[in-house]
C-alpha cells in the first residue's frame, strides 16, 4: 500500500505550490479584500466581479489566456525576455502565476466578509486611542478579523492542490517540475495503473475531508466557510 | 486663547449641519437635543472621524482644521468614549486599557491606577470585554479614553445603551470625573437628568442647527425658548448642605442668593448638589404671609414670557445670583401687577434634587 517515489515527489511538488500560492495570495490577496470590505467606489463591483472569476470560468479557459500571455508573443512572455527571465510556461514558476490567479478568489472573499464583519468602529476606536492607520490595520483590524485569515489560507490551499485543468495548460506534464498530484493521478489512469490511481487519489480525498473538517468543525468559529 | 471655537458645514441626503460655537475650555458642555439634530455629527467633527467639508476647528489656540490644516485622529489629543460598547473584543480590559496608553507615550503623565480607581474597575482588568456588562464596558471605555491622558474629553450619548439601573450606577462616577478633571469634557445627550446633573454649558441642537448656548442656569431660565427639562420648564441651582434640623428631619440648601428648606435626605453638611425647581412649583407674593409654603426668598421679576398655553405666562426672577422660573397666570400677572423691576416674594412649593 505505499506509494511511489515518484508519487511522493508529486505530492512533495504540489505541497510545494500551495503553500507558495497560500503565503503569495495572503500578502496580494489582503489588500484586495481590505479595498473591496471598505470602498464605496464605483469600481467595487467591477473589481469583485474580476475576482471571482475563476470560481465560474472552465479552468482551461483561464489556462488558455495564461498560456497565450506567458508564450512568447504574449505581453508577459516579452516581459521576461526583456527582464533575462527563462519564459514562465511549461515551469514551476509559471504553474504558481496561474495558480495565484486561479486561487484567488478563495483568498480574497472570506478575507472580504471578514473585515466587513470588524467594521469601521473598532478602527474608530483605534484612532482615537493614537494608532495611526497602518498600525490600526495590524493591531486591530487583523486580530479581529483572524478567523477569516485562517479559513482563507485553508481554502486557498486546499483549492491549490485540488487544481488539474490550469495545470495541464500551462505546466504540462514533467515530473518533478509541473507534475501535481492531480496530475499524477491522471496520468496513472491513463497508464491503466488503476491500483496506483486509487492509492493517490484516496490519499486526496482524505486530504480534503481533513481540510473540511477542521474548516466547519472547529470550535468557536466566527466565519463560516463561503 | 483658552477654549473650542468650531465651525462646521456639511450636507448629506436629507441632512445639514450648520455650526458655528465658541465653547469654554473647562467644565462639562452638554450638546442637548433629539436624535437627528447632528450633535453627534459635530462630536465626531471635532474627533477627527468625520470631515466636514467647510471646517475650521481651534482648541487651545491650535488649529486642529481650517482650509489647509487637518490633523488626523490619531494625532488629536482627546479621548473618546462611544455610544455602545466599543471594547476592542480582543484585548483583555488592562489590554484595552493599555492601547492607547502606550500609545499617547502618557504613561507616567496618568496615573493608570488612578484613572481605574476613579472608574471601580480594578476588579475587571484580566477580563475579555465579552464577559463584561454593559455598565462595566462602558465604565471601561471612559476609563480608557482618560487613560491617554487627553486635553479634551468627547463623550457620545455614553449612558444612551444602558438601562435605568446601568446609567444610575455610572452617573456618579461620571460626576466625580467632573469634579476632579480640569480639561474641558464635550458631553452629547438627549437625557435631561444628564442634563441636569453634568452640565456646566449647554448647546441646545435642532435640525443640524444650534437652538440656544450658554451656561446652564442662564440657558435654562431663557423665556424666548424654554428648554425642558423633564417635561416642564425650571431652574437647576447649584447648592451646599447648610445645616440640617434633626427635629424636623428638614436640611437647609444654601445658594448664592438665600437658601432652601428640603427633606432631609442624609446628605452631609457641606455636600454638594443641584436642585431642579420647575416653573409650576414657584409663585409669587406681594407681601410674605403665613402660609404652609415655608420657603419664601425675595426676588427681582427679571422679565415676563409667553408660555405653552395663551392664559399662562412664564415670570423670570433674580434671586441673588439665581434665575427661578415662575408659571402664573396671565390673570394673576396683570392683578398683582407684575412687572420686570419690582420686587416680590417667591414662594418655592417644592424641590427636586437632582441627584
């Protein structure tokens, strides 16, 4: 019943991923879920709806854009070959651009209603108390809104690792560089080694429910899961 | 030059605020008036949390905000106690209470066991704001506010969200907080007990406008526009305990212009205390004569009102250094010739302490 070495390197490679997505989209995503809780901007709607995008668009279809972006002829694609930089596709650097995308939403909308729920008051209350905005923000608003950083980057982890079409478009499929557990699996069923496929995919699913679990079981939690 | 001087213009959807004030820079100033009258508004204009588009702000001879000067919140030396509970939820009280104090770099300027004992919270100090009630959090957040060590004191309906009981047991410390700060206070409120108990200067607001200003007494006695108090119109005097007459179980209220004889309460020779006497209470007389209205002070008739109804008239009288409100008919007033100048005597049926 163990697994193989190189299932243990693709499950290695995408822990890998998701905690570098996980710890990216906490310093972009807060930000973002910070302007979106508190703007009254026209621009607010727009925004959001931006983010959410990955949770309805067919991951081939965010994958296809990527992948045209990051090709040669694409505008991120001549941003690296003006910057010396090796081009993105087909590299773990790339698999972890598309992943920030893909994952976004998952960071930003909990964050979102988190701060929402502080509201204005406490922050108030920090500025007549003498702390300027930015020491508000930390000492303050992101306490408060803790439980929300934690389902966040559960989510945001768990939906990275759970991630298959991006991956194949624009990582494609070399071992120890873009090959996921995701992938693995799809590649063991297509190999017709059904008893490996089982191995990693009841190892994921166990994963998953764990995840879940300690999102909607945890004592004492102020945010439900979105 | 000592004091507020503050202007604020701003409009919202159905909402104008238009203020112009001078306020003294000592003693309690109580922004009067029913919800919606802005005084909130001006409160949390002169806090910084709100930006009024026309502005100019002055305390203490610094310019807090004109057209080009704007000093954000967190650099306003005041202390601000919110309407509801506003603890933050994850800070202990002392942590709470140390927030701001490290902040304001003040630690050693106020005394924080000072500032906890005047407040009775030193039984609290390990406890999550959760685990409070509502008297003790807001107790809490005067506390914290004072703890920053402010030269300015803004207070937001702080007693609006508690109960009768809750608001009793915090009146008093509020009270001593008067008596022994020396910074100006700012205190908004649609209470007239807190009215009557705090106030040193009035502002009486009405639809984003200032009504009425002045101190107290003289803003309570003002016939063009009688402020009520409980309903009725009247006269708060500030008073000693003068003597007590055990036999009669009465005590004697001493006020700058006669005194007062009331029931004894058991309050100390020497305590001090506001009374409330409303206008229907008082009448007046040509000449002192027996009667079971035993107190009888002479008066000077200062000036003649209209009152609420048209054979009614509100007779203002200068006892000493105090105004008494008398509600007499309009009969009565032309039979016994009142008129502003003379002098008469004024029966006082009954008291009200205001404490």
């Amino acid at each position: 019943m163990l697994l193989t070495e190189s299932d243990l390197q693709a499950i290695g490679l995408t822990v890998r991923l998701a905690s570098t997505v996980t710890l990216i989209l906490l310093i972009l995503g807060t930000p973002i879920a910070w302007w979106l809780a508190r703007t009254k901007s026209w621009w607010k709607g727009p925004i959001a709806a931006v983010v959410a995008l990955p949770l309805v668009l067919p991951p081939s279809v965010l994958g296809f854009y990527l992948l045209l972006a990051m090709g040669p002829n694409g505008p991120v694609g001549r941003l690296t070959a003006i910057l010396g930089i090796a081009p993105l596709a087909f590299t773990f650097r790339g698999l972890v651009v598309a992943s920030v995308f893909y994952s976004l939403p998952f960071m930003v909308q909990p964050l979102q209603t988190a701060f929402a729920a502080v509201g204005t008051r406490p922050l108030e209350v920090a500025a007549t108390l003498r702390a300027s905005p930015w020491d508000a923000f930390f000492t303050v608003a992101v306490p408060l809104a803790a439980p929300g950083f934690l389902t966040a980057a559960i989510l945001t982890f768990a939906h990275t690792v759970g991630e298959f079409g991006v991956v194949l478009m624009i990582g494609g499929n070399l071992p120890g560089v873009t090959r996921v557990a995701s992938v693995q699996i799809y590649d063991h069923v297509e190999a017709l080694a059904y008893d490996d496929a089982h191995r990693l995919a009841a190892a994921l699913m166990i994963f998953s429910f764990l995840v879940l679990l300690v999102l909607y079981a945890w004592p004492s939690r102020r945010n439900p899961a979105p | 030059m000592a004091g507020i001087d503050a202007r604020f213009r701003l409009g919202w959807d159905g909402f104008s605020l238009d203020v112009d004030l001078g306020l003294p820079g000592r003693g309690v100033t109580v922004f009067f008036g029913p919800s919606g009258s802005g005084k909130t508004t001006v409160l949390r204009c002169i806090a910084g949390l709100e930006r009024a588009a026309e502005g100019r702000l002055v305390v203490d001879g610094a310019v807090w905000q004109d057209a080009r000067h704007w000093l954000p919140v967190h650099k306003r030396p005041i202390g601000y106690v919110f309407q509801e509970a506003s603890l933050l939820a994850h800070l202990s009280v002392i942590g709470n209470l140390r927030y701001g104090m490290r902040r304001s770099g003040c630690g050693g300027v106020v005394s924080l066991d000072h500032v906890i004992a005047l407040l009775g919270i030193g039984h609290l100090l390990d406890r999550r704001p959760g685990r409070l009630s509502g008297g003790e959090r807001q107790r809490v957040a005067i506390a914290r506010a004072l703890a920053v060590g402010p030269r300015l004191l803004l207070m937001d309906e702080p007693l609006a969200a508690l109960d009768v009981k809750r608001k009793q047991e915090i009146l008093p410390y509020l009270e001593r907080l008067r008596d022994t700060l020396d910074i100006p206070v700012l205190y908004v409120s649609h209470s007239s007990d807190e009215v009557a108990r705090l106030a040193d200067y009035l502002v009486v607001m009405e639809e984003g406008r200032v009504r009425a200003t002045g101190p107290l007494a003289e803003t309570l006695a003002r016939l063009d526009l009688p402020v009520r108090l409980r309903r009725d119109a009247g006269a708060i005097i500030a008073a000693t305990v003068g003597a007590v007459d055990a036999a009669w179980h009465l005590a004697r209220l001493d006020f700058r212009g006669g005194s007062l004889w009331t029931r004894d309460q058991g309050l100390p020779v020497g305590h001090r205390l506001r009374v409330h006497i409303l206008a229907r209470d008082v009448s007046l007389a040509e000449r002192p004569a027996p009667s079971s209205i035993q107190n009888v002070l002479r008066g000077t008739i200062d000036a003649i009102g209209d009152d609420e109804h048209p054979g009614l008239a509100l007779v203002r009288v200068r006892v000493g250094e105090a105004l008494l409100l008398a509600r007499l008919t309009r009969r009565a007033v032309a039979a016994l010739g009142v008129g502003v100048g003379r002098e008469m005597w004024v029966q006082v049926k009954s008291v009200a302490l205001v404490e």
